[in-house]
C-alpha cells in the first residue's frame, strides 16, 4: 500500500488499482483531498500493473461534496476540474464505489468514472441548491445526460437524495452489490469490465436524452410555472433551471461553461452567503459549551402528553412516528375524542395521499393511548404539559405531576411565554424541568426551543436535545425569559404592525412588505389565519384595540371568512373597506395625524427592533450565539433561509445602519426603540454578533 498523502493511498491487487480516500467526517474535497485524488490517480494509471481502478471511501460515506468551509476562500492545491479531468481522462476504466451519500460534488467525482456500483443503502444526490448553489463540477451538464431533462429537473432543484435502488433503475448506478461488501464488490465488477472488454464509458458522450428535449422549451416553461410558489424569492432554482437547459441547447463543453458562469453567480452572491451560514449554524446550534457530547442522557421509552388540543396532538404524533408510545391525557372526555379523532384524521389524510399505508396508519395509532387519568403518566420517562397558557393551571398540573411521575422523569412545558422556573418551583425536582416548546403545526414545523431553567439538570438538556433529533427537529436551547427567543422578538414586530396601520399604512401594505422580503405572510395575515378571538374575552372587551373592535364586529379571522380581509368562497383574502373604516376611525379618535408611510420604513420598522431585541437576548445569555437566534426564526417563523435569519440579515444591512435606524425611530415614536447596549457597543467597536 502506498500512501499518496494523509487522506489518500493506493493499493494494488494484482490487476486493480484501488484508491481510497479518508477523510472524516464526510470525505469532502477539500484541497488535501483534491490533492490525494489527483495524485493517487496518476500513480494507479502510470502503473504498469494496473488495468482498472476502484475508488472507494472510508468512514460513514462516499465524498459528501465540495468542503463547504473552504467556500469563499482562495483556493489551493488543483482545481476540481483537474480532479475530474485526471479520472475522466484515464486510459484504464475506473469504478466509483459508493456507499453514504455521494452528493455534490461527490456525486460529480463518480459521474467522470467510467462505471458507478453501490451498495443498496447508498443514496445520490445534488444537493447543491439547499446551499444557495448549482452542481458546479459538470453535475448539470452530467446527470440529464443519463437520467433524462424531467429528473434532472427534479433532483437539481430539490436536491433530493435518490436512494440505491432508484438510482440503479435510473442509470445513475450501473450495478449494486451486497451490502458491507463494497470493496470486493467493486473490485469484482471492475474484473467483469476488464474480462468484457467493456469500453471507457464517458457520460459527455451520452446525447440521447439531451437530444430528446431539444426545440420543446415548454418543458421548461411548465417547470417554472408549476414550482414558481416553491422557488419564490430564491435566486439557485433559476440558475439550476438554466444550466438543464444549456446542457439541451449547447454542446457539452459550451454547456460547462454556462454552468460555471452560473454558479460564479451564485457563488458571490448575498443568497449563497446565507445558506451556507444557515447549514454550519444549524449543526453548530447542536453544541452547548457546557453540557459536552459525552454528558450522560436518560432512556426515553414511554411519552406523556397532557392536553389533547392544538399543540398536545402534534406534539404526540411527533413521537407517534418515531415509535415511541405516548399516553395522552385530557381533562374533558369530549377534547380527548376530538384530539384523538384529529390525529388519526391527520394520519388517514397522509396516507390518501400515498405517504403512508394504512398499516403504517394503524401501527402509530397503536401507539397511542388516550385517557383521562394523570396517574396513567407513572411509567413515562418524558411528560410533555400542553394545557391552556394559565399559570395557575400549569402550576396544579406539575404539582399533581410531581407526585405521579417517577423518580427521573423529565417534566416539559409547551409553555410560549410563561416563567418555566416558576414551574418548576411548585414542584421538589426542578432540575427535571424544562421547557419544550414546539410550534404549532407541531407535528410539521421543525423548530423546537428548548428552554433552560435554573436548575435544569445537564443531562435533562442533553435528553432533551437528543429526542429532538430523534424526532426530526432542530433543536435551539435557550435561556427562560418572556416568550423566550422566538416569541420575545415576535412582539417586536408584531407591535410595530399594529402602530403602522394607525400612522397611515394598510393591514395590506404591512403584510405584502412583508411578503415581498420572503416570509410565508404578514403579521395580519397570520391573526387571520389564528383567528382574532384568541384571547379575547367578549365579557370583557372594550373596543381599546382595532382586533377588539374587528372581534365585537364577529370578524374573527379565516375561519368566518372576516378579519382584517374579506375572503371569498376559496379563502382568497381581499382588502376590507369595513375594516379600512374601523382603522382610519380609530386613529382619528386617537388624534393621530395619518400620513404616507413608505415601503421601507415598514420594512425597517418591522425588522430592526427584531435584531435588536436578538442583541438583548443576546447580552442577556439567553441564546448562546447568534446563529442560534437565526436558526428558531428560520424553522419556526418561515424567515426565508435565504436572508440567513434577522441576525445575518441585521448584520448584511450593516449593524451601524440598523443602530442609526433605531436612534432616528426612537426620535420620533420613542422608548421602543431604544438600542440595546449591545448593538451600540458593536458598532463602536466595529464588530459583529459572532464577536459579542
Ligand atoms: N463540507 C464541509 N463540511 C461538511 C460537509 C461539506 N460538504 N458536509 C458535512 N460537513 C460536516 C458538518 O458540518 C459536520 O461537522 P461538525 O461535526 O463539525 O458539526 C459533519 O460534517 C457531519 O455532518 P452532519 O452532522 O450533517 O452529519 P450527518 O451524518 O447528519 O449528514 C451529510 C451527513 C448527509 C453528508 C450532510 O452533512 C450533508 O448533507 N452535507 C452537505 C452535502 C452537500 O451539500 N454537498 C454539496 C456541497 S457543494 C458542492 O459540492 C459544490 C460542487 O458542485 C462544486
Ligand atoms: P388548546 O386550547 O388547543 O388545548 C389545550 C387542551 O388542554 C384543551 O383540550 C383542554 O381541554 C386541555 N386541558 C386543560 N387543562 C387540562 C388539565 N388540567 N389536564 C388535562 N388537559 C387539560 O391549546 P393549545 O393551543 O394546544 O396550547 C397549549 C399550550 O401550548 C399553551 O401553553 C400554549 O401557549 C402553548 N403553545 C401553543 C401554540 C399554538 O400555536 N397554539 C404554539 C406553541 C405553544
């Protein structure tokens, strides 16, 4: 065995040269690994001995893609480009050996090999778009050439990982071999080629089913209408888009050219630069300073969920589906039926739609079990409260919880605002409290804030982190204050909306404003969709807010048809002037001079009193980082991944212009604005966040 460098070697086994690469954690091309596999190639084809090559990887996967890290760094040792041309070029048939997940620009690597095996577990992917980016090392010129314009399509602008078995029916796979016998496997199929005489298989020279999309632009222009809600506001679908299409019209190397012109593009762009932030941020959010990986995490066998109503069932059905039985406990028999009823009717819904069987259907609900007694909980190693936000009832809840559970079991709020060591107070084991705070739908969205209290115990936060990888969500710790992250900075906008629609602005221009940036819908759309009676108390209301007032006049929102819009018989929502009448009514009564209020003041209105209630929370200790912040506002708020969350975007803007916008706000609307100490010494010290 020869070792090339410290991540590649070469062995030769009589007429096979394999190259193997190891580079933990996902043999990423970085420049060492670029350097290794250009120099092992060129040693295996200027050996006389070798007649075919097996390139393999060690470790959990094939090349994961480009380093990411390395990104916007000046490059050294050769080019990617090298790489694949040393490969593509070789005299001898090489065989890509996969296993993991050959994605980007991994996938790349074994598309310039002659022939593809895998073992049945291997997945293969394009990735690229999740990071603001296209397949830039030939990938989109490559892949339509062997799995048709349609897939192509498909998997460059979802970068979807295509399992083995479909990616052998594809053509992306030339054969798959026993699992955890890749090597000879490879080897083996290499001998085949070599005994056949089977010729150095090049993809460029595919032109079939390039040639079979050529003069039908309306693939594409049905492509784009179809996903145009999808791809909003994101700048890589479009330029995926176009490189299919050049790898159509243009010949194969005029066609790499345009997909290096469009991932340059992409690649000095504001969008990359995001969602490159947003991938190391969600695994950075993973790690906690003081409570290490190998902290000591508790077995969870058995859930409790108490509270069968909006968030109780999402929150079961999250467990539900990873095979974790739950016990679901309500105070009224009627809301236990319904929240039951409601979480088989979700399952039954996924499964007419083909993403579940119904088996699949009847093992969840099997796992399910629905009563009416607290004592049932005795057995669970996690409780969940989902129960009305009144802190008397919570306080009775984890009293009565305190004597039922058993001795080690955590105890979780869903609380969204309330005082999680106030909870945990009432009972004689505050370190097992913590706060889990999903968000609603809770069985979709993926964020879940996981709330410290002061005594929380490590390992509670270490299980706690844990389940909710296990369940499928990112999780954020973050420190016990008013609404915690995520809502505490909610307030910020949501306050200011509701000033602007009496300084001059429309409901409508707030929420297009809004719209426009990337969000999912405005702060009055989503009142709408909640409904304006939250909270609202009919006995008690006194007309002293335009929700109370829209309340009185019964309009409650989406659900009868009238809040602040109109919406028709398809819940299409149109400008109410009923409601236009209510706001220039109350700020007339309220003397407040109205005027034309721009585009980039609600903008500006809405978002710096955010990044600046990030910077509180910051100082504050109660978010660890910043990217944390950014990570509950992407996964739990919909703010578009492409602007990297209001800490990265507060930071794109420039932390000085966000400083200057609130001195100037607090100038004329007052104390709201007023700039938290962070930002202020930020600024004079010409830092960022991640330096705070
Ligand atoms: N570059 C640099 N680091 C990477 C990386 C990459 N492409 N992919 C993963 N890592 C790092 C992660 O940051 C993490 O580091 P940490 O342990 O220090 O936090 C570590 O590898 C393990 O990653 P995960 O925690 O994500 O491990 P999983 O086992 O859950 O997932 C994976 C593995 C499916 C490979 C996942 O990491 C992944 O999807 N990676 C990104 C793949 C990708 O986007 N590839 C395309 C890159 S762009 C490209 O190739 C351009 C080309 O076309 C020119
Ligand atoms: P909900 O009103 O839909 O459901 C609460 C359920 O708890 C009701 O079915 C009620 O019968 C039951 N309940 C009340 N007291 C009980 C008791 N002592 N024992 C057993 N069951 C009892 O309320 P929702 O929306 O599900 O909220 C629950 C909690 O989740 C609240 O703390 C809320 O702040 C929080 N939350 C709500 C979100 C939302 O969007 N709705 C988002 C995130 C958190």
């Amino acid at each position: 065995m020869a070792a090339i460098n410290a991540v590649t070697d070469l062995t030769v086994e009589g007429d096979i040269g394999v190259v193997t690469l190891n580079s933990p954690p996902v043999n990423a091309l970085s420049a060492q690994v670029r350097e290794g596999l250009k120099g092992a190639f060129e040693a295996a084809i200027a050996d006389p001995a070798v007649q075919a090559i097996v390139l393999i990887c060690e470790g959990k996967t094939f090349i994961a893609g480009a380093d990411i890290s390395e990104f916007g760094k000046a490059m050294t040792g050769p080019s990617l480009q090298d790489v694949q041309n040393t490969i593509e070029n070789s005299p001898k048939p090489v065989v890509a050996a996969i296993h993991g997940t050959a994605l980007g620009g991994g996938l790349e690597v074994a598309l310039v090999a002659h022939y593809r095996v895998a073992v049945p577990s291997a997945k293969a992917g394009l990735p690229e778009v999740n990071i603001g980016l296209l397949p830039g090392a030939g990938g989109t010129q490559r892949l339509p050439r062997i799995v048709g314009v349609e897939k192509a399509l498909e998997m460059v602008t979802s970068g979807q990982h295509v399992p083995a078995k479909a990616a052998l029916a594809m053509g992306l796979f030339d054969s798959l071999v026993e699992e955890g016998a890749l090597r000879d496997g490879a080897i083996a199929f290499a001998r085949v080629v070599l005994a056949e005489g089977r010729p150095l298989a090049k993809v460029r020279h595919l032109s079939d089913k390039v040639e079979a999309a050529r003069g039908k632009p309306e693939i594409f222009t049905e492509f784009r209408k179809a996903n145009a809600r999808k791809f909003r506001g994101f700048l890589a679908p479009e330029n995926n888009i176009k490189c299919i299409e050049a790898a159509v019209n243009l010949p194969f190397d005029e066609g790499l050219k345009e997909e290096r012109r469009l991932f340059m593009e992409l690649m000095t762009g504001s969008q990359s630069a995001a969602q490159r932030y947003v991938f190391f941020a969600e695994r950075q959010a993973a790690k906690i300073p003081d409570v290490p990986d190998d902290t000591p995490t508790l077995p969870i066998k058995k859930v409790g969920v108490i509270g069968a109503g909006t968030m109780g069932g999402g929150i079961s059905m999250n467990f539900l589906n990873a095979g974790i039985p739950v016990t679901i406990i309500e105070a009224k028999q009627e809301n236990l039926d319904r929240g039951v009823g409601i979480i088989r009717k979700n399952y039954e819904n996924t499964a007419k739609k083909g993403r579940l069987t119904q088996d699949d259907v009847e093992r969840r609900m099997g796992l399910l079990t629905p009563s009416m007694h607290l004592e049932d909980l005795a057995d669970c190693d996690l409780i969940i409260e989902a129960v009305f936000e009144l802190m008397e009832i919570k306080k009775e809840v984890f009293t009565k919880l305190d004597a039922i559970a058993k001795p080690g079991a955590i105890l979780a709020s869903n609380t969204s605002y309330l005082d999680i060591d106030a909870i945990a107070a009432v009972t004689r084991r505050p370190e097992s409290v913590i706060g889990l705070h999903f968000f609603s739908p809770a069985n979709v969205m993926r964020l879940l804030e996981i709330v410290r209290g002061e005594k929380t115990d490590k390992s509670v936060i270490a299980t706690s982190m844990q389940i909710g990888k296990k369940i499928g969500k990112v999780a954020v710790l973050v420190g016990n204050c008013f609404g915690f992250v995520g809502n505490r900075m909610l307030a910020q906008r949501q306050r200011e909306a509701q000033k602007l629609i009496l300084e001059g602005a429309m409901p409508w221009d707030v929420d297009r404003v809004l719209y426009e940036f990337g969000l999912p819908m405005g702060p009055f759309a989503m009142s709408d969709l909640a409904g304006l009676d939250i909270g609202w108390d009919p006995a008690k209301t006194s007309s002293s807010t335009v929700r109370e007032v829209l309340c009185e006049m019964d309009r409650r929102g989406q659900k009868n048809g009238r809040g602040f819009y109109d919406y028709d018989e398809n819940r299409v929502a149109k400008p109410s002037p009923e409601v236009e009448k209510v706001i220039l009514d109350f700020a007339e009564k309220r003397q407040i001079q109205r005027r034309e209020i721009s585009d980039q003041e609600i903008l500006e209105r809405c978002l710096y009193p955010m990044v600046n209630e990030g910077a509180k929370i910051l100082e504050e200790g109660k978010a660890i980082r910043a990217s944390d912040i950014d990570i509950v506002w992407i996964n739990g708020y919909g703010w578009p991944v492409y602007r990297g969350g209001p800490m990265f975007w507060g930071e794109l803007v420039g932390l000085d212009k966000v400083l200057a916008g609130m001195k100037a706000f607090q100038e004329k609307h007052g104390d709201d604005f007023k700039p938290s100490a962070l930002l202020e010494r930020l600024v004079a010290e010409g830092k960022g966040f991640k330096d705070a």
